[in-house]
C-alpha cells in the first residue's frame, strides 16, 4: 500500500468514504467503514472525540442525540458509558447492534486494507498540550497499530496540525476548510507540509487546485455525493471525493469525459 508521505504512484481520483458510507449505514460505525471497504473506497474518514476519562471515540458530534440513544455532552460519560449505547437505531432498527467505536476498533479494521483519514474537531484542541492531548492519542495509537504510513490526521484547526507537524515521528496532515484557498492558505499549507487539503465542494475553482498543485498537495473535496458535482469536480483535476456513497462514487469513475 501507498506510503502517504511518500507520494509515489498515486492514481486519482480517490474516492474516500465520508465517517464510513452513511448513505447506506449508521455514520462512524464498524458496519459503516466495513461496508466502505467493501463498496471499493480508497480511504475511510472518521471524526474523533475524547470521552470523560480520555478515551478516544469515533463520533462526529459533541452530543450524542443526533446519532445514538444517549443524552448529553460526549465529554461528560466515560468510555463504557459510551459503549453501552445504542449507535445504529436512529438510522435503522436493523443496526441496534452498532456501538460507538473506540478508535483503535476502526484502525484494527481498517488495517493494511485501507487508508483512513482522522478529523480532530476544533473543540477538541487544548492550548495547555497535556502529555493525553487527543492529536497525541492519535498519533501514538497510529505509531503503535503500525499506521503511521497509511493514517492522515485531518482538521479545521490550524493549532493541531502544527502539533503534529512539530513531532519528530508522525502521520500525514491535512487542512480542512470551508473557505476559499488563497496565497495565505497555501503557505501555510506548505510550512507545515500537509498532504492534503479538503475543502467544501461548493467553494472549489480551477484556480485553487492549480495552486495546490502548484505546491505538492493533493485536493480531497467534500462532500460530493451527486453525479454532476463528482463531474464537475474531477473537470478541475482534484485527487478525490470525500463522500456519503463511496460505492456510487467509484462507479462515477468508470463514465468517460464528454468528447
């Protein structure tokens, strides 16, 4: 499998199954990101919270309502607090059986199969940098599933990808946005040598993926989940789609450009 850092022989467009396939599955759960692999995608994203005791959980929001049978702040139960939740029901009752996963549950998953791609949320950033701070986790984690190759750690937030940056042994990183790219953006991009930028889809032009490119960074837009978008982003030569259907994207791949 591709070393992310190494940039060698990489054929585009990747097609990156957004927190696993929620078209189809319970968003950030096993079945979701299993599906994913099988539905063909390159790469599986997931957002990662910490619980009360520190543990690092795969879910999207700060609060549980949306996506499980819980009440309340992430942050405020522990870890088997959390693993006692119904995470597949609000989707579907077929999924009862789904659980909040701990991280290193998906990278076990994952693993030597696929690439996956960690979004630390904001929220999560602590400007005191405690020796358990989540980008350190993370990064730990990944050192010991052997997946420092294969695992890009993502965000919005510009204070944890200069974490990351900042350590001697670490992951790929990639800056999130759902602003348009400017020459600001680009230097910031190169000093801290991402891999990746993911924007908004809505806000990509011709001229910011050149300017990407320009630079050595690769182009994931999200989230691209219609035939007319995933047209309109491979006509500006991005590297991938982050998307809720990686199983349709990668049969978009197979339509040919208009003559």
């Amino acid at each position: 499998m591709l070393k992310l850092k190494s940039n060698n022989n990489f054929k585009a467009p990747w097609i990156i199954g957004h927190r696993g396939y929620p078209a189809k599955y319970p968003e950030n759960t096993l079945a979701a990101f299993q599906a994913a692999i099988a539905a063909g995608a390159t790469m599986v994203e997931l957002d990662v919270m910490l619980s009360r005791d520190r543990k690092l959980v795969v879910i999207h929001d700060a609060t549980l309502e949306r996506t499980t049978n819980g009440h309340g702040a992430v942050a405020d139960s522990t870890l088997a607090e959390l693993k006692r939740l119904d995470a597949g029901s609000r989707f579907d009752a077929v999924f009862a059986d789904q659980q909040l996963p701990k991280l290193s549950e998906v990278l076990d998953l994952v693993n030597g199969r696929v690439y996956v791609n960690i979004e630390i949320k904001s929220n999560a950033y602590e400007s005191h940098h405690p020796p358990d701070a989540v980008e350190k986790q993370i990064v730990e984690l990944l050192r010991q599933k052997k997946m420092l190759d294969t695992g890009l750690i993502s965000s919005f937030d510009v204070n944890i990808l200069e974490q990351i940056a900042a350590m001697k042994v670490a992951p790929a990183i990639a800056f999130i946005s759902n602003k348009p790219a400017n020459n600001n953006t680009v230097k910031m991009c190169t000093r801290l040598n991402v891999f990746s930028w993911h924007p908004d889809y809505k806000i990509v032009t011709p001229k910011q993926v050149d300017m990407m490119h320009a630079s050595g960074i690769k182009v994931f837009p999200y989230n691209v989940d219609t035939l007319g978008d995933f047209i309109m982003m491979r006509d500006m030569k991005v590297d991938g789609v982050i998307t809720n259907d990686p199983e349709l994207a990668g049969q978009w791949t197979g339509i040919k450009k208009a003559a």
